[in-house]
C-alpha cells in the first residue's frame, strides 16, 4: 500500500554509542577467544576457578597450621629464654652462696670455733647471702653434738643435740666428700623451720687454715658448716618479676616435683602431680605430668603444649604453652651422665589463645584477603561468563533480528505488492472516514470515476494514492454510500464483529456494486485506531448474476405463457367462430349485431395476445446469427423518425460507419431497438431529446448503441426491478412489462448485455433522463456458428411491448 509498511528506523541510529553497542563491541572483542564461546568453557572456567580456590583455601589453612607452629616455636623460644636466664642467674645465685660457703669455712674463726669471733664472722657472711633467701649460718662441731648457728635475725646460738643423723653431717664425715658441698633437697618439716620450703648447703669443715692463734693445724675433720637457704625465697625471687606474652608467667619445682615458686600461692610446697588434680579433678593433666615425668624431672631443657585447668581469673581447660629449663645446683660426679645431679627446673608458661589471638588476627586477614581476591576473582568470572553470554546474547539477538527485519521487509514488500497489485479496493480509514492509507487500485477506481462525474471539476479530483490521504468518505462516495460505511464502521466499533457485505454504492454519477470487509486494526491496548476496507467491484457479476435471474424467469415465463397460450388459443377460436357464424345469423338484428361485433372485437385482442404469447415463448421459424448494425440502425430510426417528430422529440444521432457485424437476428435487435426508442417516447411527454450512439468500445470486441433521453427517468426505487417480466411503470392497459424484458432476453442470447443508468426527475432536475448502452458481441461473418434452436427459447416481443 503506497503508505504503509515503511520499516522503522533503528533505534539511536544517529546519536552516540548506546549501551548495545559497547555490547557489540565487546562482543566483538570476544570474539578473538573462540574458546569462550565453546559450549565447555563454562564448566571449565568454574572448575578452574573452584579449583583455585580450593587450593588457595588449603595453602591457607596449611600456612595457618605453619604460621601457627612457627608462631608456637617463636614464642616457646622467648619462654625458654626466659627460663634458661632465669636457670642460670639462680644457678649463679646458688654458686655465690656455695662460694659464700666455701670462703667461711676457710675462715680460722669457723674452722676452729673461736668463741669470740665465729658469730660475728657468721653474722658477716649472712648480711651478704641474705639476700639470696639464707636464713640460717650454722657450725657443727666434728662430735654432732653441738651447733653454733646465726639465724635470720643475727643472733647467735649454742645449742647441744644430736646432729650426727643429720644426712648431711653424714656426707660431710666421709673423707671423700671433704672439699665437696652438699645440696639437700627441700624440707618443709626441719626444726625451726617447720612450714618452710628449706634447703641445706653443706661443707665438712677441716682444721686447715693458719692465723696466729693456729699457727700449726691439724687438718683433722672439725664439723660441717651449713646455709639453711629459704627455697621458696630463691626461687621466687628470679620467677617473680618474669611474664610471659601478656599473662604468663614462670614457676620452679625441685628434681621431686615439689612448686618452690607459683603464682598459685596453695601450689607452693604441694607436689605437682597431685595438685593440680585434687584442684580440677575433671580436668586430665597427662600432657603436664608427662613433661614433668619425662622431661622436667630428668633435667631435661624443652618445650611444649598442656592443659591447665585454670589460669589468673580464669577457670577451665585452657591450653598452654611451655618452655622449661634445669638449673643444676650440683654437677655432676665423674664418669656420671650430665644429667645427674641435683637439680631444679625452670618453667616459663602463658595461654595458647594469647599466642594463637595473634595468629588468628593474621589468619583473619589473610582469610580476608584470599576473600577479596576469591570474591574479585569470581566476580572477574561472572563478568567475563556474563560478557560472554551477553555477547553471545547480543550475537544471537542481532542475528535474529537482522533475519527478522530481512523476514519482515520481504513480507512487507509481498504485502505491499500484493496489495498494490490486487484488484481490489483496499484502504485504511480512522473512524470519523478519513483515508489514511490506499492503494493503487483503489485510487484509479476512486479517480477515475470522479473524473466523470458531470458535477466535478475534474481539476480537484485526487488523482494518487498520496492525493486521497486525509480526504473524507463523502469526497469519493455519494452522502448515501459515506453513510453506509461510516454506519458500518460503528458497528464494528461497537460489536467488534467482521462481517462482509455486498453493497451498492455511488461514485460521482455512477452506481456500483462491491463485496466488502470492513477489519477494525486495534493497538497493543486492544483499541481500534483504523479501519481496514477491503472492496472488490462486482458491478459486473451482479448484473450477470441479475442476467441469469432474469433468462430463468423469461424461461420459465415463456413456458408458463406457451402452455397457456396453447389451453386459450382453442377455446378463443371457438368464441370466435360461433361469434362470425352469430353475426352472419343476425344481420336483421342490428342491435344484435352490434353487440357481437363488439364481443367479436375483444376475442380478436385476447388471439393477439395469445399470439403474443406464443411469440414470446416460442422460437423464431427463421433466424439469422449475425447483424448489420448500420443497416438495421438505419432501418429502425427511418420507422420511427415520423413518429418522434409528432411527439416533439429531436433526434440526435451519432452512428460510426462501417461498425463491425454484430452476434443477432436483425429482425430481433431491431425490435430490441425499436422497444427501447418506444420507452424513451413514452418518458419524454411533451418532447424531448433522444441521442442515439454506436461505436466500437475499445477493446474492439463489442459494440456500444447507446438510446439517451431527456425524460422524467426511472424512480430508483424500481430500477432493479425494470427488466422483470410483466414489470411496468405504465398504466393499466398501457403496457404489458413484457418490452424490457424480451430485449435482454434477445441480447442475453447472442452474448450482449444491456445496462442502464437513470437519474429520475425528482433527484436530478438539471441532468434528468435514462440511457440505455446495448452490449454486442463482434463476430466474423465466417466463424459464426450456426446455432440450433433449443427449447424452451425466449421469443421476442412485436411492437407494443414497450416499458
């Protein structure tokens, strides 16, 4: 259609790079890695990505464990510093005081007991070893039976026992132990002591030294001398001040597994393996008692991991790590393995959760960072899989758009062809009838009518699709014919039914008939905004549809008026026989006479009429099957010239000469002629003109006589009814309705056609009048066959038969 189905412009087509076309472009870019658009890479990029994370996830568990360990063995390694300095300033400690020990028993005063000095050198030696937790200077003379000790408070005492089951005193009686100190272990239960944590450090005492009272010794064994040493005081007193991480801290326990120093006040003096048990029965110390066992006990220098059942406010399992070390109070004998001897054991312990808070805090943040890098590594994949997709999306999406704007701009050009070829009207309205689309044919029609319309300028009429957009129904069809669409129109609008309809509508000046389809066009709300009209002219199929209707009832008419012309023509003889035989028996009774001629008269009209019948019904005795139409025209307007003048009727003629021969009996289309020019009389009363026109129409196959009058016309609401038989507009008596009839029945016959177009007086008083076009085919003299009469044939009318 000349307007519509032009395809819309792309989108954005001028303006700058929208986002489909970044699309595009990364599409394209994609498009350099076939293999992202393999139908594998998906799952090979997701297990590749859960495979590096997986991996990332166990490097960073098996760092932590690492980074756990090495943080574990670090710290350990602070504790066990903190312990061997601990170890070894007490180890200094306890040989200052064995040094301490050793240069008062050189001393003459203590060697020989001189009474007035031994307190007082004590007393000296004590203010120095104070300190180191020496509570007690004791000398016991070479019988066990006296002490002369200076106790913490610097007072001297002489007291008499029996100190020879001391085991000290029996160590230093043995002659090989002279020059030797000995170490006790710790003793809670020595007299005077009773409830402290005490220690001896003994030294058999000789007779060696010389002063001026001994110039000559006797080098005989002479008693012991001995340091009473507060144990608890020494050791806590290099554990105090030592913390470990943020809470821990450092305890000491003897070569019995006796605490000499805790933070645990109730530990000190309590064996550490049954302690810690009745303290938190519920609690297994095995991994402690077993580092004791094994390790502490055996001089051994180490570290590890236990459970505490408590540690500073706290209560509960609570791991902890430790470092431990010997402090060796003796050496070892000769030949005898290091680890022999007397000593204590160091241990530095703090909570595991102090050490591994550190270690979480790191493993926390590098857990995060494996997150944010796994997260923007995922991320990177949707976006790369998304891109991929999208493109191959986009790519799929283009292809399928540009193969349905192809699919589409075929289909629209076949519509647009098919419609612009079709020999159909089709147009587009809105509904008030305004042309919004029309096609080629339509337009034609539409102009090429208007164009001969008497009242229209044929200056104004559209003459293109383009010159019809926007004009009114009522610019093209008669205010009748709009009506009738714009009527139809609102019942679609209202009803929303599609129905099609054959109708008569008028263009300009003449009348057609179209089979119509009216589609309402609805939007994608479901509203009509136009009218699809699609019309085909069936002008000529009506009337040859009317020409079949009518040959049936001429048919059946010419056998209806055989039959019944047949049944009356006997009985009107007989009238008329014994009517001629009455009137030869009464010539002397005039009157009589009279009255039978009168009957005779009427009988001879209805054996005309019979004869009229038969006529009509039946078939001519000769026929001819092709005309002269100059000759026969010519004949015909000679008959009826003088009778036309009588009735003030000017003739106009305008006759080509030479028409081709036409299909007919000239007998019967003079008659045809002849009741056509009689009609036309009869419509001008009082005069007129009649224009008769023959001519070749211009395909050459037929040829057009045309009768035009001036008269009063044919009512439009009798004009399809005019070629009905027994159908007359005349008075009674005037005419039979059989003249217009036969004439189409004749020209039916041969293959003509007759069509009239009439504007009646009361519609059209400036252009009133009927014309009447005869239809006949050419034929070639020598190739018409000779037809054979079939039965029932139409007949014609004689004269009289008129409209």
């Amino acid at each position: 259609m000349s307007t519509m189905g032009n395809p819309p412009e792309s989108p954005g087509k001028d303006s700058g790079t929208t986002p489909a076309q970044a699309t595009l472009k990364a599409s394209s870019f994609l498009r350099r890695f076939p293999f992202l658009f393999s139908r594998h890479a998906l799952g090979i990029i997701l297990t590749f990505n859960l495979v590096l994370l997986s991996l990332g996830l166990y490097l960073g568990l098996k760092s932590l464990g690492q980074m756990r360990e090495i943080v574990r063995e670090d710290f350990n390694q602070q504790q066990l510093s903190l312990a061997r300095q601990s170890a070894r300033l007490l180890e200094q400690d306890f040989d200052f005081l064995k040094r301490e020990l050793a240069t008062l028993n050189h001393s003459p005063s203590i060697q020989y007991l001189e009474r007035l000095t031994w307190a007082n050198r004590m007393r000296a030696t004590l203010a120095s070893v104070r300190n180191e937790g020496v509570v007690e200077i004791r000398r016991v003379d070479r019988e066990g039976a006296r002490a002369f000790l200076v106790d913490d408070r610097s007072l001297d005492h002489e007291i008499r026992g029996d100190f020879r089951e001391d085991p000290w005193f029996v160590w230093a009686a043995r002659p090989e132990n002279k020059g030797r100190i000995y170490v006790s272990g710790v003793s809670s239960s020595l007299p005077n002591y009773v409830g402290r944590l005490i220690m001896v450090l003994a030294i058999p005492t000789y007779e060696e030294s010389v002063d001026e009272f001994h110039p000559h010794p006797s080098g005989a064994f002479n008693g012991l001398l001995a340091f009473y040493v507060d144990a608890h005081h020494l050791a806590e007193k290099f554990t105090r001040g030592i913390i470990s991480g943020k809470t821990g801290y450092a305890w000491i326990m003897d070569n019995q597994g006796i605490f000499l120093s805790h933070p645990e006040r109730a530990f000190i003096g309590k064996n550490a393996f049954t302690v810690r048990k009745e303290r938190m029965p519920a609690i297994s110390f095995d991994a402690i008692n077993e580092i004791q066992r094994e390790k502490m006990l055996t001089g051994q220098e180490g570290w590890g991991v236990y459970i505490s059942g408590w540690h500073g406010g706290m209560a509960g399992e609570i791991r902890k790590l430790i470092a431990y070390t010997p402090v060796r109070l003796t050496e070892p004998g000769f030949g005898e393995n290091e680890n022999k001897g007397f000593f204590w054991s160091v241990a530095v312990v703090a909570p595991v959760s102090e050490v591994e808070g550190v270690v979480h805090t790191l493993y926390r943040r590098q857990f995060l960072l494996q997150v944010i890098i796994g997260f923007f590594v995922l991320s990177g994949t949707i976006l790369l899989l998304n891109f991929r997709y999208e493109a191959q999306f986009s790519a799929s999406l283009e292809e399928e758009v540009n193969r349905k704007r192809e699919e589409l701009r075929k289909s629209e050009a076949r519509y647009q062809a098919l419609v612009e070829n079709a020999a159909d009207l089709i147009y587009t309205v809105d509904a008030e009838g305004h042309i919004l689309s029309i096609n080629n044919f339509a337009a034609r029609l539409f102009s090429q009518t208007l164009q001969k319309a008497p009242d229209r300028d044929p200056a104004t009429v559209p003459r293109t699709p383009q010159d019809f957009i926007g004009r009114s129904l009522y610019e093209i069809f008669s205010p009748k014919s709009a009506d009738f669409h714009l009527e139809w129109l609102r019942e679609i609008r209202e009803t929303g039914r599609v129905r099609s309809k054959r109708h008569q509508v008028t263009i300009g000046d003449q009348e057609f008939w179209f089979s119509t389809s009216i589609v309402g066009l609805k939007d994608e709300t479901g509203q009509i905004f136009s009218y699809e009209i699609i019309s085909r002219d069936i002008t000529g199929r009506k009337a040859f549809e009317d020409r079949l209707i009518n040959m049936e009832k001429l048919a059946s008419i010419g056998t209806l008026a055989a039959g019944v012309a047949h049944e009356i023509n006997n009985p009107i003889a007989v009238i008329l026989g014994f009517t001629e035989h009455l009137i030869e028996q009464t010539a002397p009774y005039p009157e009589i006479q009279e009255t039978l001629k009168i009957i005779e008269e009427e009988g001879l009209k209805c054996k005309k009429i019979v004869e009229n019948l038969l006529t009509f019904a039946r078939a001519p005795e000769k026929s001819e099957t092709s005309t002269d139409l100059n000759a026969v025209l010519e004949k015909m307007l000679a008959v009826v010239r003088n009778s036309l003048f009588t009735k003030k009727i000017r003739l106009e003629t305008d006759i080509a000469a030479g028409l081709p021969r036409v299909a007919g009996d000239p007998r019967e289309l003079q008659q045809v002629f002849i009741n056509l020019i009689n009609n036309a009389m009869d419509a001008m009363k009082g005069g007129g003109v009649l224009t008769v026109k023959a001519r070749p129409t211009p395909d050459g196959k037929r040829v057009a006589i045309q009768f035009h009058d001036t008269g009063n016309g044919i009512p439009r609401e009798v004009q399809h009814k005019i070629f009905d038989p027994f159908f007359t507009t005349k008075k009674t008596g005037e005419g039979t309705g059989l003249g217009l009839s036969t004439c189409y029945g004749i020209v039916s016959k041969y293959g003509g056609n007759i069509v009239f177009t009439s504007f009646p007086a009361a519609e059209y008083p400036d252009k009133h009048g009927t014309t009447f076009t005869v239809y006949l085919p050419v034929v070639a003299e020598t190739a018409l066959p000779q037809e054979e009469p079939k039965e029932p044939r139409l007949g014609f009318l004689v004269e009289g038969f008129g409209l």
